[in-house]
C-alpha cells in the first residue's frame, strides 16, 4: 500500500512494487543526508513530525482539528508537534520549540488556532528536500 498527494489530499493505492524498487543506492544515500542534516537541526526528530512539517506547509492556515483529521491522529498528538515545532513562548528557559510554525487565531472564530509554516521552517524543508531531490548538502 502507498500514499500519494494528489489534489492536496493523501489517497491510498495498492502496488506489486517492492520497497526495494523504491530505495535505490542513491536515493538511499540521498535520504541517509537528507535525515543528517534534518537531525544536526532536531536530533531526536521523527519520521510523523516529518510528515507534520510537510502537511502544514501544503495546508496553511489550517485548524489543529484539521490538521489531526489529514495526519489521522489525536488532538493531543497535533498539539504536542506545535509545543516542538511552535515558536517560543514567555522566554521559558525550558522551552525547546524551534520555531518551524506559528499559530494564530482563526480570522472567523477567535477560539480557534491556525497553524502556518514560519520562514525558518519553510527554509529547514526547502534545505531538506532539495537534499534528497539534488543530492546537495546545506
């Protein structure tokens, strides 16, 4: 089974492919420094937050309700990704948010939070994958 985006909406398809026909030597190494450099930035960095990261920047503005129906997890999944993602709050010596995204109260309701990609995440996933598409290392 794999997944595809396609008209801004993951759907899923069978296939007879092997992972093996996918992971060539040079995609391999190419995804072995895409995740190098993506763990010198987050080293404890996952492959869900990844997909996080990736589904905010195809989806701004989006509710965290939103958001946990595209990812298919929990609430408390969605907020604990912008406590780590999210951008630092009341200068807490503590906080380790890196500042990838910000939330801000939704134009129609102010009880609800959007989330967006900030310029810094934005640079961090353009970094990442132009890694794995070009072989290059930032």
């Amino acid at each position: 089974m794999t997944y595809a985006l396609q008209d801004g909406d993951y759907h899923s398809s069978s296939t007879n492919d092997s992972i093996e026909s996918y992971l060539t030597p040079m995609k391999t190494d190419r995804w072995i420094h895409a995740l190098d450099f993506a763990g010198r930035i987050h080293p404890q960095l996952r492959v869900s937050q990844l997909k996080f990261l990736f589904i905010v920047d195809a989806n701004p503005d989006r509710s965290l309700s939103e958001l946990s129906e595209l990812m298919g997890v929990t609430l408390p999944a969605i907020s604990r990704a912008i406590d780590v993602f999210g951008t630092k709050k009341n200068n807490r010596a503590r906080d380790l948010s890196i500042g990838f995204i910000e939330t801000s109260p939704s134009r129609y309701d102010d009880r609800i939070k959007t989330v967006k990609m900030t310029s810094k995440g934005k640079h961090f996933l353009n970094s990442f994958t132009g890694i794995f598409n070009d072989g290059l290392q930032t």
